[in-house]
C-alpha cells in the first residue's frame, strides 16, 4: 500500500524517488519542488482543521 502512494506522488511530481545500488539495494524518496511548495498549503489546510472540526466520539 504504501508504495503504491509513494508511486503515485512520485508520478504526479510531488516526490523524488532515488535507488542506491547495494547490496543491499536501498531506495528513498524526498519532496520535489513542488511537494516542497506543497507544505505551507497544507499547514494551514491543517490549522483550520483543528480550528473547524470536531472529534467524533469513538464507540
């Protein structure tokens, strides 16, 4: 599952993926650019989140 995300961000631009050939063969990923100007966004996307939601109760 999560390199099936990690693929996805990479197609659409967000993250770098660079493999290290090994043994053993390590891969890693770092925000692109764009990811990098994706943080403020989603800063703020979280404050008013925590200022707009609330907590539903848990059964």
């Amino acid at each position: 599952m999560l390199s099936d995300r990690l693929a996805g961000l990479a197609e659409a631009g967000l993250v770098v993926r660079t493999v290290t050939p090994g043994p053993p063969t390590a891969v890693a990923y770092a925000l692109s650019d764009s990811g990098e100007r994706l943080l403020p966004i989603l800063d703020e996307l979280g404050r008013w989140a925590s200022g707009n939601l609330t907590e539903q109760p848990t059964a």
